[in-house]
C-alpha cells in the first residue's frame, strides 16, 4: 500500500478484545507499511477516535462490554465517515446484512486470509472514482 501525499503510513485501527489476534494483524499491517493503533474494546476505540482517525477500522463483532454492532452505530450516529471492515469467527447471513445496512465495507471471517485482508483494506479506504466528464472529439 502506497503511504499518502505526506509521506505518512496509512493508519488503521484494529479493534478486536483477543491481545494474540491485535498483534497478528497489527504484524500483518506494519509490515504492509502501513501505522496501526491496537484497541482492546469499543469503548476505548470510540473514546480514541476523538482524536485520531484512521483511515480504517479492523473491527471484531462479537467482544464483551460493547460489540461491533453497538461500535458501528456509534460511528453512525457521529457520522463518522471512517471506512470499516469487520471480522469474525462466527459469519452468518444475518451479520453479513447487519453490518452492511449499518455502513461496514465488508465482512471477513476469521481465521482471515492475509492478501484477501490487505485487499479488503485497500479498497475500502479508496476515493469513490469522480465521475470522467472530458468531452471526446
């Protein structure tokens, strides 16, 4: 992943409560090139996020104290527009649903395949494409 105009490491949060899997994925991350910053809660990404905001948001559904569901309709109602991609070990249909109508890129299943990750990740956090209005001769 390319840094930005800055020179400065894209910056992904990782919010997932297992300290093994934040620093399996924050691995995987930095040796992408990309920053991270590790959260073990909702609440403390939340809290966080005041004042930094990443580019994405790795973020686990099912965690104590506050879930991925509760996380996502937090950053809705700030209207926080901060693309997330959510993982899970337990996938099901309705999830999937749930997590797409409250605004998530996408939704991957643990154990998660490292390239299909770095992908989920590099097109969530890309510019939808301006529309190419050159007049043709």
């Amino acid at each position: 992943m390319a840094p930005s105009m800055s020179d400065q490491p894209t910056l992904i949060a990782i919010v997932d409560d297992e300290e093994p899997v934040r620093r399996a994925l924050g691995r995987l991350l930095e040796s992408a090139g990309m920053a991270v910053e590790k959260y073990s809660s909702g609440r403390d990404f939340l809290v966080a996020s005041k004042h930094s905001r990443p580019a994405c948001v790795l973020l686990d559904l099912h965690m104590p104290d506050m879930s991925g569901f509760e996380v996502l309709a937090a950053l809705q109602e700030e209207k926080a527009e901060i693309p997330v991609v959510v993982i899970t070990g337990y996938h099901s249909r309705d999830a999937k649903a749930r997590v797409q109508a409250q605004g998530a890129a996408t939704l991957l299943q643990k154990p998660v395949n490292d390239r299909l990750l770095l992908s989920a990740i590099e097109e969530a956090i890309q510019p939808p494409e301006e529309p190419n209005f050159e007049a043709k001769s």
